[in-house]
C-alpha cells in the first residue's frame, strides 16, 4: 500500500490516497509483510488449504503456516505502540477473509487474528465512509482498550 514491491510477483499496491488520508488524520503507517520477510519478494504464491482439523498454507508443495503464524505475532510484537493494522484483501497472511480451499468458507488471515488493536483490509477503505469507521474504532482502541 506504500509502494514498496514486496508481493509475491515483486509488484506493489501503491493506495496514494490512503497515505494521504493517514496524513491528514495524523496517522504513521508503518510497511510490514510477514511473506516479504519469510520468503522475499518474487516469492511462489500461498495458499490455504484445510487439512483435517487445521489449516495448511501452501508454498508450492510446503506447508508454511506455522512459520506465517510466528512471523505475524513477532511483527505485532514488535510494534508495541500500534493501534490498526490494514491488510491487503486475499493475502493468506494479510486477508480479512482469505478463501480455504476444502473448507467451504473463509477465515481470517494471521494479521488479523494475532492483534487485540482493530484490523480491516485496505479494499474496505475505500469510502470516506468507511475510513472515518476505522479510526473512530482506532480512536475507541486508544482511549478505551490500550494497556498504559
């Protein structure tokens, strides 16, 4: 979303206007990508893959998940002071409802699962509906939720 080509095919999702928007409502975006820093940018894409009780994410013939799994909560973890996290829609690390294939339904990626700080993907901010949604659930998370 902030131009930097780390997608599994080396391409960016530049969104100028979401950067402008969190300029103009005093927000820093920080660029994180789980899969960039795994696997580096070109990269096989991932999929998910449902596996009996649990969900495979697919590298080509590799199951990555657990490494994905880690890689989100060091991420996380390594910004104590976030407040959201903006994901890119369909990304298996990244997603806010990533298809599982054999599952019959959707789940949501590792970004979103590991926060307790409010999450959405960068499609859903499209509206300035939608975006005034989000930070006033970023607002909420900061008076109300944040452990001082």
């Amino acid at each position: 979303m902030l131009g930097e080509d780390v997608r599994w095919n080396g391409s960016n999702k530049l969104n100028k206007e979401l950067i402008d928007w969190a300029t103009r409502v005093g927000l820093d975006l920080i660029p994180v990508c789980p899969e960039n820093e795994l696997f580096g940018s070109p990269r096989l894409t991932i999929r998910l893959k449902q596996s009996g009780d649990h969900v495979q994410a697919m590298m080509g013939k590799v199951d990555v998940a657990h490494e994905l799994e880690r890689k989100c909560s060091e991420i996380i973890s390594r910004y104590p002071d976030a407040c959201g996290f903006i994901g890119i829609s369909g990304s298996p690390s990244c997603g806010i409802s990533v298809g599982v294939r054999g599952r019959g339904s959707t789940m949501k990626a590792y970004m979103h699962q590991v926060p307790k700080f409010p999450t959405t993907e960068i499609n859903s901010l499209r509206t300035p509906k939608n975006r005034l949604k989000f930070l006033e659930r970023i607002v909420k998370y900061i008076t109300y939720k944040k452990p001082r």
